[in-house]
C-alpha cells in the first residue's frame, strides 16, 4: 500500500512539474541540425528531449556497468570452482602419497600440475612420487621445469639437491645444497644437508664450516644440542681423514680437550697409541677419561687393553672406583670379569652373587642382565674347571636375545656388538652399553 502511494505522489510531482514547464516554458524553439535541418518545438519538449536523453544515457550505463558486473562474477564464480576442483584433485594426490600409494598418487598429482603450471607444492609433490616409484629422472625433469618457471627457490633446490644425492652425483647436490644455503642463509635445514653433502665427498674442510654455521643459527635446545654432535662428529672425521698423522694427532687432541665428553677423539687417539706399542699413552688416556666420566665403552677398551698384555690385575683399581661411582650393573659385570681373568674367583663369585640377588628386582624393573651375567658365570666355571655348567650357561648366552655387553645407540636404538665411533643414522658417539641403557631408562623412568 505504501509503495503504491509513493509511487503516486511520484508520478503527480513529475506531472506536476512537467505542467510547469510547459506553462513557463511553452513559447516554440529551433533547434538546427543543419542548413536544411530544423526542429520546431516549444521549449519545454526540447527540454523534455533533453533531459530523457541524459536518463536514458544513465539508465544504459547502469545497465551496462551491472552486466559487466554480472559477467565478472560469473566468471570469479567459474575460476572458483576450477580452482576448488584443482584443490581436491592436488588434495587427494597428496593423501595418497601420504599413505604409500605412489601409482593414484603420481597419477592424481601429474593432473592437478597439469591444470596449474605454476602452483611449486604440487610439482614437488609430483617430483617425490616419481622418485618413490624410482623414476629419477623423470623427479629431475619435473624439478628443473618448475626450476625455470620459479627460479631458485630454496625449498626446490633443496629437493634436487636430495635427488643428485639419490642418484649419487655428491657434487650436484653441493651446487643445489649451497645455492639453496645461499638464497635463504639463516636455515639450519640447508645448512646441515650441505655439510652432509659435503661430508659425503669428503671436502671436511668445507663441512666443518658449515655445521659451524648451522650450530650458531639453531636456537631450540634439542636441536641445538644435535647440531653440535653433528659438528663434532664432522671435526672427528676431519681430523681421521687427515694424510698427515701428525697434522691428524694434533687435530684428535684439540677436539679431546675441547669436549672430553665427546668420546671419539680419546678412542682414537688411544687405538692409534695401542697400535704403535705405546701402551702408557693408551692407558694415561683411558684413565683420564674415567676418572672425568667412566663410560662402558672406555672401561671396556681399557680392560682390553690390559688384558691383551696379561696383566687383567692392573684395571681393577679404575673399574672398583667406577663401581662406587655408577650405580648401573654395566661395571660390576665387568669387574667380575676382570677377577675372572685375574684368577680371583672367590672376589668374582661374591660379586656375581650379589648382582644374582637383584637380578629379580631389575627384572622387574625391566632391566635384564642375565646375557652379562651368564657369560661371566660361565668364565668363572670354565676356570674352576665345571665344564658342563659352563657349556650350559654358554648356551644359554648363544640362544638369548641379546649380545652380551653389546652397545646401542642413543639416537636410533640400533644394536651393535663392539663400540664404534658412528652409527649407521649418523649419530656419533652415541654408543653405550646395552644394559647400563636399559637401568638408565628404567631409573629415569621413575
């Protein structure tokens, strides 16, 4: 009802108006388009002609403008849903990839690249398909064609660089590692698979700089704290790789003084003492170590050590003191051994009682060292002549779990029977007793 009146009122203001114009206005115009070319009309209608000329003009232009409007929205509203549909093609070729399925993933992947050239995500997802189903050349021609569309972006520098390492070109993947390193330099990431690289082509040298780099960009403390075993492990092998022996002696020493935690360099340095006769300067090494921090891999070699020139006597000093000082069953395994060698059994039956009687508790506790305990048992019957209870017991060692006095490494939890300076993961130094890791875990567990 309201509208109806304005509309109304509307139509009497404009009739209104009109009749005004007409009255004020109603004396007859030429207007001329020409020489022979005129239109008479009063005032008013050429005023009237006018004026619904120019509403016209804006009605038009409303009109145009709106269906410019509209189109543009269409066509928003159209890239939209290509888009969407792009989106859950790329999604479902990444959850795929995700699970393990490289064949509908690669395939999925290779059609949403195709659709968006320049989206980098996707084709470096479709490069790590190629590569997982162990086409590696097709992974490179996909990086390097997004290479010259997107120039070098670290993060697909960094990808070629993984693959040249993958196919074996260490150099390759220098080049890509460092102009990576180079385009963002303030990434540990890049900076640590450069040293890999470079420590893989065994330019040491090289690589000791840039996990320099890395360790004083790393602020977060776990990752802190690897990055300078990695630096240290890096500075190890540098100094092994050494041509000169002096040179490399004197390398070992500085990087033992420097962190006499870090046991590589003290290991060496005492083998390569052992290795040329000079058993004072092995033994004064493996003793300044264990009164710094006894360790299962330094009692062990320094047991060795003095075993190996029949003298087991001379250890048990250092081993009794690490026995007061630790409180893991690890050194009193090997003290009892070391009586063993020494021909005092009676002192290594007393002790392997002892470790008997809290054999059922650690058990409990989920530490368990029979392997160790049953392996020395046995050397102590072989010497007092109980051939068949040692057999027994030396079967019992061979059919069990685990190795006794084996090591394992912290980082990755791999086994290995004999102490070494690195592990397959890479860690170094990382080694410990097996069993001293099992106590250490369950004590910190409680």
């Amino acid at each position: 009802m309201m509208r109806r009146i304005a509309v109304g009122l509307l139509v009497v203001l404009v009739g209104g108006g009109v009749a005004l114009l007409f009255q004020w206005n109603g004396h007859p115009t030429t207007v001329h388009f020409g020489e022979k070319s005129s239109l008479e009309l009063p005032t008013a209608a050429h005023l009237l002609i006018a004026m619904s000329l120019g509403a016209g003009l804006v009605v038009l232009a409303g009109t145009l403008r709106g269906f410019a409007r509209s189109v543009s929205m269409w066509r928003e509203r159209r890239r939209q849903k290509r888009a969407a549909a792009i989106d859950r093609i790329r999604q479902e070729g990444r959850r795929r990839l995700w699970a393990g399925d490289f064949q509908n993933a690669d395939k999925k992947l290779a059609r949403a690249a195709g659709k968006d050239p320049r989206d980098l995500e996707t084709h470096l997802d479709l490069a790590r398909s190629r590569a997982e189903l162990g086409d590696l050349e097709g992974a490179q021609k996909i990086l390097e064609a997004a290479r010259a569309q997107h120039g070098p972006h670290p993060q697909l520098l960094s990808r070629l660089g993984n693959l040249a390492l993958a196919r074996g070109n260490a150099g390759a993947a220098i080049d890509a590692f460092r102009e990576a390193a180079a385009a963002q330099p303030e990434s540990p990431r890049l900076l640590a698979e450069l040293m890999s690289a470079l420590a893989t082509e065994g330019r040491f040298t090289e690589a000791v700089d840039a996990a320099r780099r890395r360790l004083a960009l790393e602020r977060q403390p776990s990752r802190r704290a690897k990055a300078k075993r990695d630096w240290l492990g890096i500075r190890f092998r540098a100094a092994v790789s050494r041509t000169d022996p002096a040179q490399a002696h004197e390398d070992l020493k500085r990087l033992a003084s420097e962190e006499p935690d870090f046991l590589p360099p003290l290991m060496e340095l005492a083998a390569r003492a052992r290795a040329d006769g000079d058993v004072r300067t092995a033994d004064r090494l493996y003793r300044d170590s264990l009164r710094r921090r006894p360790t299962g891999a330094v009692l062990e070699r320094f047991q060795a050590l003095h075993a190996g020139a029949g003298e087991p006597a001379r250890t048990l000093g250092p081993l009794r003191d690490a026995c007061r000082r630790l409180p893991w069953a690890g050194p009193r395994l090997l003290l009892a051994r070391t009586l063993v060698a020494a021909n005092k059994l009676d002192e290594a039956d007393e002790v392997l009682a002892e470790l008997s009687r809290e054999s059922t508790a650690k058990g409990r506790a989920g530490i368990d060292i029979a392997p160790e305990r049953d392996l020395v048992a046995a050397e102590l019957a072989l010497a007092r002549g109980s051939n068949r209870e040692a057999a027994k017991l030396l079967l019992r060692v061979a059919t069990g779990d685990r190795v006794p006095f084996s090591y394992v490494c912290r980082s990755c939890g791999r086994a290995v029977r004999s102490w070494v300076a690195e592990c397959a993961c890479g860690a170094y130094g990382s080694y410990d007793w097996s069993v001293n890791g099992a106590e250490q875990e369950a004590v910190q567990g409680r």
